[in-house]
C-alpha cells in the first residue's frame, strides 16, 4: 500500500543576495507502508530540504508531498522528525521529554506514563528518566529523541541524519537497534543519510539524489534478508557500485562550476 | 610504595568486592568505591573557611590602608578628618545612626522603591519583550517608538517626572521603572527571537498548538536571558535610585548621603556609599540564587 507520495516536487530557496535557487527538481517517487526508505546523496543535493517538506516545516514551490492520500500542509506527530543534532528540550528530563508528545496529544494521563515507560526501556535508557539531556552522551540523547519521536505512535518516522554525529562504535549499535525497534513495531521510516554502507544496512529501498539540482537519480532496492553482513559480496558489490556513481557525479559537479567560478575571478 | 587500588584485584588492599569478582565486570558499587577511593578526602570545615577567608585578602589590605592613611594622614593634613573618615568611624557612625532608628527606614525605603520600580518594569518588559520576539510584526510596529524613548537617560526624566508627580516614592519609582525598563525588554526580546529553530520545529512536529509552543518551548528557552535582563535591570535601577534620591527625596541612602553633605558629616555618607555598594551586591546574589532555583538544568 502506497503510503507517502511525492509527486513532482520541486522548491526553490532564495539566497541571501536574493537570488533563487534551484534546491530540488522534479522529485516523484512514492513509499510503501512499513517500508523502511532512505535517501542519500552528497552534500547540498536536498536531502534536509525533502525531509523539511515531508516534515511539513516548508511547503514545496511546485508539486505535492501526500500521505495516505492526504497533502501534507503542516508538522504534525502523525510525521514524527529525528534530528540530526537531538532537539532535545534541555529544560525538561529524559522523560518529560518522551512524554511531551503524548501531552500534546492529550493522552490520559495513566497511558502516558505506561508509554513513556515503554520506550524508554525500548531504547534502553530505564534509569535515565529524571537525567537532564545535558548530562547524557550523544548516543544516549539520540536515543531519548528516537524514544520521543516513537512514543507518539507517528504513521512515518522521519530522520534526518541522526546517526551522523556519533562515533562508529556507538552510530553501528544504534543501527542495530533501530532496525530491532523497527522490526519489533513496524513504521514507515524514512531516513536520510550521506552514508551508503548505513542505507544499504537498514533500507528496503533507496533513493540516490543527485545534487544541484536535488533530484532523484535512481531508486535501488536492496533485497537482502537482514542482517546483513557488510562484508557479504553482494552487499560490498552494491555499496561500490553506488559509491562509484556518487563519486563520478560529485566529480562532474566540480568540473562543471569551476569554470564558473574561474569566471567570475577574472570578472573582479 | 604505596600502590593505587586495581580494577584486576592484584592488589591485595583494593577496597571491597573488586577481588572477589575476578575476571567478571566489577559490579556499579564497587566501581563507585574505587572512584571514592582515589579522591583525596576533602579538607576539614576550618580549613575550607580559612581559604575562603584569605581570598578576601586584597580587600582587607585595602581596609587598613584606608584605616592608618586616615588616622595617621591627618598629622599631615588636618583636613582628612572629615574628607575621609577611617573605617572605624564609618562602624561608629552605623551604630550611631541604628541607634537613632533611621538608619533601617532609609535602607528599607530605598530597598522598597527598587523592588518595586524593577517588579513593575519585570512585569510590563518580560511580556512586552517576549511578544516582541515572538512577533516580528509587532516588533516592527513598537520597535520605532522603543527606539525613540530608549536613549534619553532615566536622570533627564527627573524634572519632568517631578512636575507630574511631586517629590516622593511616586516619582523616584518612576525614574527607577525607566532605568530599568529597557534591559528587561530588550533581553526578553533577545530571548525569545533567538530560540533554536530545531526546538521550535521539534515541538511542532509533537503536536505543539501556538499556545503550547510558546509555553513550552519559548518561554523556557528566553528564561536565562530574562534573567539576565532583570539583573541588568536591577543594577542600573538601583543605581537610578540613588541619583534620584540624591536629587529629590524625603528619604533614603540617597537623600541620607545628599542631607549628611549639608552637615558636613562625611562619616555617614561613606556609611551610605558602603551600604549602597553591599546591598548591590546582595541583590545581584539573590537574584542569581533565584535563576539557579528556576533553572535546574542551566547551571554551569
């Protein structure tokens, strides 16, 4: 079942100077229910931008972003984000935090400590509830903001990078549980993230975007039964097939604004 | 040699379980313990005192410079007797002047008009501030009329203030209010603008309604510069009172400094530059003790 549906969309963002930009162009492609999505691509092809619409912070400039047939106008807990960087509330604890959605939502007051109970023990982090997130480390934080996204019960789960700002011991144990929490509650999730060895890990599909202007390349899907082994040949033939075509766009990029740029120099 | 406890158990005088578990993780206690033991124990209470008392040691050499230049300078100068009286006569003349019951009513008087003048401008600049921060439109609607009323010193208030109100507790609030109106707003303002936006949008994503989302997630994250801007607030204040009661008050260390001049009694106008600068000091205490009370998670 169809379930996210991003159809021709593109966005345009002004510049300081005032002049537009081309972020994202002609973006379609759709995501099943419970699929697990993600989208890479290099740095500036817009990633966050996608995630920032489908998360209903911007509005795209032409197209539409529907989820189970209904266009997306603003945020809600029904698209929980993840972010890069936590966004944890650092005036409230571990559990304020994982309760603060189902307040909004005005869930009774006995279900709400059941379920701020239940995720905080499902990311591990029983014992931590009265901790301020200042005094938790990155792995911890990220994990009360996964709590925090899932208490609310979303349809999709948005996530922006989150494992980006982790070291690779803690970043491959969080995989790991994400994927366990996913398999034990499916969800639609849709992950953004510039690494291609973590998409292939966790996708059922990904979404390669190719940079200036965003726009989707190619949709790979990856049928390996989970786990997988990073070092299964198939998963290394992928990864290097996909980085290898990564590499050469980024190339062609560089290539194609350096003579801009030797221009404009010589214009000074 | 004296050998630090080790997590392995090789040394026999390790503290408690860490040997009894060899080869298994050691156990949160007996780890605590180990942390425990390679703190060196505090010093005793007498000593913590003593070092508290001699960091003040500048300020006590500065007091006894002032002590013998006063009472051995006025063999040179006959004068100093009353240009600069010792700290001694300063004390005498705080006895002298509790005796006589005024002392306390100036302090309070002062005390009562500051905490007031800054209470007002609290309540009317935090709101004002905040909606100015939270609303670009109607920051730009009274940004022009703040702007305009924000550079005229509270002290050039003072005439105008004493024509609409007469001499008294009215019309010194007021220039108190004045001074320290703008700090409170402006802060406020600051606070409120500069939220994250990804706190901002993490709340939206929640569930958050207007309402909530300022409750929430605004509010909390100005609170530190609200407090800022109420110290601020208080400091100029009270130094607004102090030119306003010199000027024109029936009361006050001000009008207790301003009155002791008439009768040449510089005593007692040290003694009100003394109280003037501790009671400063407490209040910006208080007020700290009082940000680190509303605000567990900000301390440093």
């Amino acid at each position: 079942m169809i379930q996210v549906d991003v159809a021709n969309v593109s966005k345009v963002h002004v510049s300081m100077k005032g002049e537009p930009l081309l972020a994202l162009l002609d973006v379609d492609f759709r995501v099943e229910e419970n699929e697990f999505f993600s989208i890479v691509g290099p740095s500036g092809c817009g990633k966050t931008t996608l995630l920032n619409l489908l998360a209903g912070f911007e509005q795209p400039t032409r197209g539409e972003l529907k989820v189970g047939g209904k266009v997306i106008t603003e945020p809600g807990w029904e698209r929980a984000v993840v972010f890069q960087e936590y966004a944890l509330f650092p005036w409230y604890t571990v559990a304020q935090n994982v309760r603060y959605g189902l307040q909004r939502k005005r869930v009774p007051e006995p279900e709400q400590r059941r379920l701020v109970d239940h995720y905080i023990g499902l990311v591990g982090l029983r014992g931590f509830e009265s901790r301020y997130p200042r005094e938790l480390s990155g792995g911890m934080r990220q994990r009360v903001s996964i709590a925090r996204a899932l208490a609310v019960n979303p349809s999709i789960l948005l996530m922006d990078e989150p494992f980006a700002s982790l070291d690779v011991q803690t970043r491959e144990y969080m995989q790991d549980e994400l994927l366990k929490i996913w398999q034990r509650e499916p969800k639609t999730v849709i992950f953004i993230t510039h690494s291609i060895d973590e998409a292939i890990k966790l996708s059922d599909r990904i979404a390669i975007l190719a940079p200036r202007p965003g726009r989707v390349e190619e949709i790979k899907t990856v049928d390996f039964p989970r786990p997988r082994d990073p070092t299964d040949p198939a998963v290394v033939h992928l990864a290097a097939e996909v980085k290898l075509w990564l590499r050469r766009k980024v190339f062609e990029n560089r290539r194609s604004e350096e003579p801009a740029a030797g221009r404009q120099e010589a214009a000074h | 040699m004296p050998s630090s406890p080790s997590l392995d158990g090789e040394d026999a005088r390790s503290p408690g379980a860490l040997t009894a578990n060899r080869g298994m993780p050691p156990t949160q206690e007996a780890l605590a313990r180990l942390a425990a033991s390679m703190v060196p124990p505090p010093p005793p209470a007498w000593k913590r005192a003593l070092s508290r008392i001699s960091r003040l040691w500048l300020l006590a050499v500065f007091v006894i410079a002032w002590q013998l230049i006063s009472m051995y300078g006025q063999r040179v100068n006959p004068q100093l007797d009353v240009m600069m009286p010792p700290p001694t006569a300063v004390i005498s003349a705080a006895a002298d002047l509790i005796a006589r019951g005024v002392l306390l009513t100036h302090i309070l008087d002062s005390l009562k008009r500051v905490l007031l003048a800054v209470g007002a401008a609290a309540v009317l600049g935090v709101p004002l501030g905040l909606a100015m921060g939270w609303s670009k439109r109607f920051r730009a609607a009274v940004d022009p009329l703040l702007e305009f009323i924000r550079p005229i010193p509270p002290l050039a208030w003072i005439p105008l203030s004493i024509l609409w109100f007469g001499i008294g507790d009215v019309q010194i609030v007021y220039i108190i209010f004045l001074a320290a109106f703008f700090p409170v707003v402006l802060n406020s303002l600051a606070g409120a603008r500069d939220v994250d936006t990804y706190l901002v949008r993490a709340g939206l994503s929640l569930g958050a309604r207007p309402r909530e989302l300022f409750l929430t997630v605004v509010l909390p994250a100005a609170l530190p510069h609200i407090f800022t801007g109420i110290r601020i607030g208080l400091g100029i204040g009270w130094m607004a009172l102090v030119a306003g009661e010199l000027v024109a008050a029936p009361s006050g260390l001000g009008y207790m400094i301003n009155n002791a001049r008439t009768l040449f009694r510089s005593d007692y106008i040290l003694l009100g530059m003394v109280l003037i600068g501790a009671l400063g000091l407490v209040l910006d205490y208080l007020m700290r003790q009082a940000a680190r009370f509303a605000m567990p998670w900000h301390r440093q």
